[in-house]
C-alpha cells in the first residue's frame, strides 16, 4: 500500500470512525463509503467508557457507542460484514487496551485476523507493556502498530521502532485527537528526527483535518489520518445522507473519483 | 514477606504504566527525580520541615474511650489526620508532590479532586509555593462539594467541571490526563491518590506511609504495643495505603472499608475489591468495576472521595496475596458510623472515613478488651454537613 502510495507520488489517505457511531447498522456502511472515497486503509475505532487520548468529538463518539453496547467482538462483526461486501482496503483496529483485556488479549489477535482486520493500534499500550499481547498479535500475523510523539526520546524511538512490524504512528502534537487549524511548526522535525532512526514508513495522526493538512503530510511522511473530521461529518449529515456525506469528504480529501460518479 | 517495591514498576501483577506515548517520558522524568530526591536530605529535610510546621505534624493517636466502652470490646484508637492543616491527610502527598514538581522546573500543577480534599490540599500547597493550579472536578461532585469548590478558588486555583461520563472522580482524571497530554512540558500532574501508572502509586504511598509510621510510634509509646488490627476507608486508597504500609512485615491485620453505597447487590457502589475483577484504567493494571466488554462502570457512594471504580495496584496486590481483606459498607451504615463517632467523641468524621468507624465498631465487638484497633481517621467532617443533613431529611 506505502510503495503503491509512494509510486502516485501521494501520502496514504487512513480515515477514523467509531465503530458504532453513531448507530451499529451504520458502521459497515460507513466503511465502504471511505474506501469508496479513496482510503488505502482504515482506522476502525473499538470503542472505550474512559478515552483518555481524545478530544471531545472522538470522545462523544465513544460514548455513543459504548452506551449501545459495542464489543469488541461486534467491532469484529463490522469487519467480517464490511469483508463480504466487498471492503478491501487494510483495517486497523484501534483503541484503548481494557476491552482487549475483557475480551482475552491471547485470543483478541486470531479473532480480529479471521475476522479480517489487519492490525492493532492501542493507545494506552507502550511496547513495554504488552508483552503477551505482541506475542499474540505475531503468532496471528496481525501487525502492531506503536505510536511515538514528539516528546519520545530519540534511544526510545529506536527500541519502539522494533516492535514495529507494518508502520510507526506518530502523534503530530502534544495533546488529545481533534481538529485543529494548523499543524504544528514542529511537525517536519518530528517527523524528521523519526526519520533518521527508522526505515519504517511513517504515518502521522491527531489534528488533522483538511486536505491541505494532508498534502503537508505528504511531503514529509507516508501517510495521514483524519478522525475527528470524519466523525464531525457524519455527525453534520443527515441520516438518509451519512454514507454518501463521508465518501463525499474523504474523496475531497484524495481528490479520488469513481468511475462513473458524481462528474459532470 | 515484604511490600517493599520501591521503585519497582509492579506489586505483583499489579501496577505497571500503561500510558499514551506523549506521557511516557514525563513518568521516566518523574521518577528520576523522586528518586535522587528520595537520596537527597535536602529533600527529606525540606519536606519533613513543612509537615512539621505547616501541617502540623505529628497528627495525634487518640484513645477514644467512650466509644471504646460503647463497643465493650477492643481499645479503639484514632489517627487524627482530621487534624492535619486543610483536614485531611490529601496535603501529606500534596506536598509532597509539589517539592518534586518544583525540582523538575514544572511551574503549573494539575490535580483531580472528587470530594475537594485534595484539590484543597493541592490548591493550597500552590499558593504557599507560588505555583499555578487548575483542578479537574466533575460538575456531579461540584455540586456536592460546594463549601471545598469555593476554597479552592480563595486560594487562587482554577476549578474546570468535568461534564463527560458519570462526572465524578474518574472523568476528572480523564480530562487532567488530557491536559497533562496537551501541557507535559511545563505541567506536572499532581495525582491524589495511589492510583495511576507507575510511579505514582509508589510515590504517594511513600508521601502517605508518615500516617503509619507515625501511628506505629505512637502506639508502642501509649498502648505499649502494636495494633492488633487497623482499618481504614479505600477509594483510590491512598490514606488506608500510608497507614498499612509501616505494618505490612508485623502481625498487624489490615482490614480496607469500600463504599458499598447502596448496596453491593444493586450495582450502585464502589466496592472495586470486594465486587471487581482485574483490567487497566488510568496507566495501571488493578480491580476495576467493568462490565463484560471491558467498559468501565458507574459508580456510586453518599462519599464523593470513595467513588471511583478503580484503586490502588497495592491494594490489589495486599488482596490477592491475602495480606490484607477488603470489604464494603453502604451509605445508611457510612451514616451510623458518623453518628456514633460524632456523639460518642465529639469528633465530626468525613463521610469516606465514617465507612472505616462503622466496620471498626463491628469488628471492635467482635474482640477482647485486651486488643487494640486503630482507625485511620482519614478527614473531618465540615464538607458533609449538606450531604449528612439532605440524607437525614434537614434542610439546612
């Protein structure tokens, strides 16, 4: 996917939802409409009562489907239903490490392969930390995705950066998920200090918004996540509208038409 | 055996930091510098000198014989930290934690509070070191917490209600968490209980394990022997940890009082230990009140300071390897054990200790006059005078 990306001369595109946000007859849906749009891949969002690491709008988000009752074992649903229908673009689950934990964190890595997830991002699970659940991971081929931010030191960088096996998420900003108006200043040495200690593509996350936040990315790393914005258009739609609302937005993010789509 | 695991990341299968990455660098900072401050006598010197002087201490033990012979069983006695300066033992690890701040060149301090208690103890620490405070509080215990809200604003803090999830303790830990994520650079978290990724709950045992040692002093010097038993309140458990950490290598039966608030078998309570199983909230692996999917459960107490659903690993790990027992009283019985030591002493308890008096008195009948109980009066009872008279029908 990076060298395909890589070869169009543009950054992988990764879009955020919740998984049952904000209903769970919505979410596969959802994630057909973002491939649809042009996503090379996407964050499948587990969602958790106490989420930490984001801002309001993910947190909302989180709250709404946790109140439904949404399992991990239902986010699994979403990717085998979203898989039969035809989604082909990677799928990262990703999330906070308690419903991991509740749902068995030796058995959560097959389950989520056979389901057809691709891999794992667990916010609050630092390489040191999850020993049995890397082991897991490996054992079903499920990639594990570490994060790094600018505040992790360039000896860390480089111990995180082995326990990396598909790409290193970096966290663009000190601060929870959610859009913000600019990126940071300090973002091309960020990510070029990431740079010169791994050979790892690079995909950068947390404020960004816009296409123009994703053509800077572009220049500097291997691919961008949006997440909020995702969610604040869903939340913008109407409901007949929500699908359609998100492909629309995630096409004017890559500029990606269909065949046969909306044009002229 | 020994609970000493300083500095060492886990009690048992408990503990650990299970942290997002823009905070790990900041908990490896934290505990560089708690322990070359640990070796420091400066350090020592500076912190003893305060608790000396500004809090007051040596807290008094007090022999409470009216209740004693009420009971008609054994000795009770009081560890007074009612009587440590802003009335409760938050300000031992507030102060603390302050020193260490200003040794990390961390100008603003940030603090969770659910009763008031320790965004007080912080708040107050702050003024007297001339350090920036904003405390977190969910608006549920704001409003129940009005008389501390204000003081904490006399004494110049910024208090920010919290109004996701259940808005009490945990969401106000939720949303610190992600100011310390957006200002780690210049911020130090100033966490009130021993709960948290490592290495707090390892330094706010130690700030609060004074209350023990002191107690354990106290009563060789005026009961000429130690405790048979000590009991005391277990939210987070910060004060019921400092008072049994000094006992944990003598034979010294532990006993933690949760709030079952009303009523264990109603599912509306904070009784982590007695009614939880293990999982990771808040950086650390302990008990948590979670349902089947992992989510994290509301809770519920008459106490603001005890509703959390989650607590200190140690506690975990003193319940696992059964070296201490944990069990959980509701809010009517928290209210009984209020009334009993207000009028049998004259002392007005907290609400969050009042759950440790009632058990005590339980178990002081169940034992010979010959032994001693100590109680780990965690604070005074000022704030709850709402909450106390709205549960006895008085509007005041």
């Amino acid at each position: 996917m990076f060298e395909r990306c890589r070869a169009a001369g543009r950054p992988a595109f990764m879009p955020y939802i919740t998984a049952g946000y904000p209903g769970a007859a919505e979410t596969v849906p959802l994630l057909l409409a973002l491939e649809a749009g042009g996503a090379d891949a996407i964050e499948l969002g587990v969602p958790f009562s106490d989420p930490m690491a984001d801002g309001a709008t993910i947190q909302h988000a989180n709250y709404v489907a946790v109140e439904q009752g949404v399992s991990f074992a239902d986010c699994l649903g979403f990717v085998r239903t979203a898989r039969e229908r035809g989604l082909e673009a990677p799928v990262i689950l990703m999330g906070y490490y308690n419903p991991l934990l509740a749902y068995g964190e030796e058995r959560a890595p097959g389950d989520a392969a056979a389901a057809g997830a691709d891999g794992f991002i667990v916010v609050d699970l630092p390489p040191e930390e999850a020993g049995r659940f890397l082991v897991a991971c490996r054992g079903a081929d499920m990639s594990f995705v570490p994060l790094v931010a600018p505040t992790t030191a360039d000896t860390r960088i480089a111990k995180i950066a082995g326990a990396a096996d598909a790409f290193l998420y970096c966290v663009s900003v000190l601060g929870t998920t959610g859009q913000r108006a600019a990126l940071p200043e300090e973002l091309p040495g960020f990510i070029g200090r990431v740079r010169g200690l791994t050979g790892l593509p690079l995909a950068v996350g947390f404020g960004i918004g816009t296409r123009e936040h994703v053509e800077e990315v572009g220049r500097i790393a291997d691919a961008a996540v949006i997440g909020s914005a995702i969610i604040a258009t869903i939340d913008a739609a109407d409901e007949a509208h929500r699908a359609q609302r998100v492909r629309e937005f995630v096409e004017s993010v890559t500029g990606h038409k269909q065949a046969g789509g909306d044009g002229p | 055996m020994s609970a000493d695991t300083t500095l060492s990341p886990r009690f048992g299968e408990f503990g650990g930091r299970y942290v997002p990455e823009t905070l790990v660098g900041a908990h490896e900072e934290l505990e560089e510098a708690y322990s070359a401050a640990r070796s420091d006598p400066a350090f020592g010197d500076e912190l003893e000198g305060l608790l000396k002087h500004y809090v007051g201490r040596p807290t008094p033990l007090y022999l409470a014989e009216r209740l004693t012979r009420e009971c008609g069983g054994a000795r009770i006695w009081l560890k007074r930290e009612d009587l440590a300066h802003t009335g409760a033992h938050k300000i031992n690890n507030a102060i603390g934690q302050a020193l260490l701040a200003k040794r990390l060149g961390k100008p603003r301090i940030i603090a969770e509070t659910g009763a008031g208690q320790h965004g007080v103890a912080t708040a107050t620490v702050c003024a007297m070191l001339g350090l920036e405070c904003a405390v977190y509080m969910g608006s549920e215990d704001i409003r129940r917490q009005s008389l501390n809200v204000f003081r904490m604003k006399m004494l110049g803090a910024t208090v920010i209600p919290v109004e996701s999830g259940s808005r009490t303790l945990k969401d106000a830990i939720n949303e610190a968490m992600r100011d310390w994520v957006t200002n780690v650079r210049t911020t130090h978290y100033l966490i009130g209980s021993a709960i948290g990724p490592h290495p707090f709950p390892t330094i706010v045992r130690d700030f609060q394990s004074v209350i023990g040692r002191e107690a354990r002093q106290q009563m060789l010097e005026q009961a000429g022997k130690l405790p048979d038993v000590a009991i005391a309140c277990v939210g987070g458990g910060s004060n019921a940890i400092g008072l049994f950490h000094p006992f944990v290598d003598d034979p010294v039966r532990l006993i933690g009082v949760e709030a079952a608030g009303e009523g264990v078998g109603t599912g509306r309570h904070s009784a982590t230990l007695v009614a939880g199983r293990p999982g990771v909230l808040h950086g650390t692996r302990t008990y948590l009140l979670q349902d089947a999917n992992g989510q994290i459960l509301e809770t519920h107490s008459i106490s603001a300071g005890l509703d959390y659903p989650g607590v200190g690993p140690e506690h975990s790990w003193l319940k696992t390897s059964e070296r201490a027992e944990y069990v959980a009283v509701d809010d009517v019985q928290a209210l009984e054990g209020f009334k009993a030591l207000t009028r049998a002493e004259g002392i007005i308890p907290a609400l969050e200790p009042s759950h440790a008096v009632y058990h005590a008195l339980k178990v002081a009948r169940s034992l010979d006059p010959g032994e001693d109980l100590l109680i780990g009066l965690s604070g005074r009872g000022d704030k709850d005078m709402h909450t106390v008279a709205a549960a006895l029908g008085v509007t005041l």
